[in-house]
C-alpha cells in the first residue's frame, strides 16, 4: 500500500472537478459538496439518455489516474423543477440517497 500527501489528494479532487465540469453544460450545476463528493443538478429530456451520460461521466473520472483504481458512485433523483428552490432539494436528495442519509 502506498501513502499520498494531502497535495497529492486535493490534486486529484482538482481534476475530477475539472472533468466533471468540461461534462457540465451552461445551463447546469455541479458544486463540490463535501471533501469528496459532488453534486450534480442536470438537465434531460430521456431517463435512459441521462443514465448513459452519467455512466460517461463515471467511466471518464475512471481514467483518470491510470496508476491508482478509484471508485465513483451516483445517486440520482430524477425530479420535474421550476425554480431553484426545487432544484435544491432534488439534489439534496440525490446525496442523501447515495449517502446514505
């Protein structure tokens, strides 16, 4: 087993933000939400479309470090929002789902 400087950890969260983000459109949101977890507020016009773009994304964050195997989990709450507030909520309750709270 090998050890990584607290440089070496905030290094990688920087590029998986950075290729989250380049999977992001304009009119989206992704946010770090904790040490290492993001959320995510998408939009979609097809479920089955959005689960292939999300499975993407997590293959992508996958190579990133051919040297080191990192495991990437979604939760996802496919919600019909108007405002913001709404918006909010649904991705509180995409984390909570994958956090388990």
């Amino acid at each position: 087993a090998s050890c990584h400087s607290l440089t070496e950890g905030e290094e990688m969260l920087r590029m998986i933000s950075l290729k989250i983000s380049e999977n992001v459109m304009k009119n989206e949101l992704c946010a770090r939400h904790s040490t290492a977890t993001f959320a995510l507020l998408l939009k979609y016009t097809d479920e089955e479309r959005m689960k292939k773009r999300v499975s993407h994304i997590i293959a992508q964050l996958e190579g990133i470090n051919p040297d080191h195997r990192f495991s990437y989990h979604a939760g996802i709450a496919i919600v019909d929002v108007s405002k913001i507030e709404d918006a909010l909520k649904a991705a509180k309750a995409a984390l909570d789902t994958q956090l388990g709270g």
